[in-house]
C-alpha cells in the first residue's frame, strides 16, 4: 500500500512537469532574416 | 577606473502569484488550434502557448487583482500548480508583467 501510494505520487509528479513543459515554449527567431 | 558589472542577459522577471499580472502591451497574441503564438515586439522572442487554456488564462489575466485569483478562476484545481509554473516562464520571457 504504501509503494501504491509511492509510485501513484511519482506519476503527479512526472506528470506535472511533463505538463508544465508542454505549455509553454520558446522560439528563439535570432538569425533567421535570411531565411525569408 | 571603472568598475563595470556585466548586465543579466536575461532580466528575468520575478513571478509573484500574489500580484496583478497583464498580456504585456508589446506582445501580440495570435490564436493557433494548439493555443496562440505570443510575438514580443521589443525582445523579439516567440513563445507558443500550447493549451487554449493557457490563452484564455493570459488573456484575463488583468480581470483579476492577482495571478492565483486568475487560476482559481480559469484553470481546473489539479492543473493549479502547473499552470502557475507556466504564468512565471511566460513573465520571465515578458509575455506577460505585473501591473
């Protein structure tokens, strides 16, 4: 029960980060004037 | 003698939760299916917001007196956490400043 609740908390976890990755991104547009 | 300290390259903005935040005025939003691109017109950057709630989240962001009012209000409790994470890299990259 208790390794349950372990890995159920270590899923939230990953799953936190892997959510807060996926809703923001940066692009960075430095040197691409040449490309248009 | 000058004794010149090298500037941040990056003036990050400290994220408070617990202030006004706003869209900044030099960023433009476009929405896109996955969410929006933000344009800054001064620092040049280009951010995706790759959640629809993410955008209607920025976008009210000056409806409220302070970012986790706006949380509360527009974003599911257990997305919370994440969602604030995301308000403090958007203020870091300018897309959005503290009114």
């Amino acid at each position: 029960m208790l390794a349950e609740d372990q890995d159920t908390q270590d899923i939230e976890d990953v799953s936190d980060e892997d959510v807060d990755e996926l809703l923001v991104e940066e692009v960075s547009i430095d040197g691409m004037c040449g490309v248009y | 003698m000058s004794t010149t300290e090298a500037p941040s390259p990056v003036a990050e903005t400290a994220f408070a939760a617990d202030r006004a935040w706003r869209l900044n005025p030099q960023v433009a939003l476009r929405d896109e299916a996955f969410g929006a691109l933000a344009y800054h017109y001064g620092n040049r950057r280009l951010v995706f917001l790759k959640s629809r709630l993410l955008v209607t989240l920025v976008s009210s962001l000056a409806d409220y007196p302070s970012a986790s009012e706006a949380v509360a209000a527009c974003v599911p409790e257990r997305s919370h956490a994440a969602y604030e994470r995301a308000l403090a890299r958007l203020a870091a990259s300018e897309v959005i400043d503290a009114c």
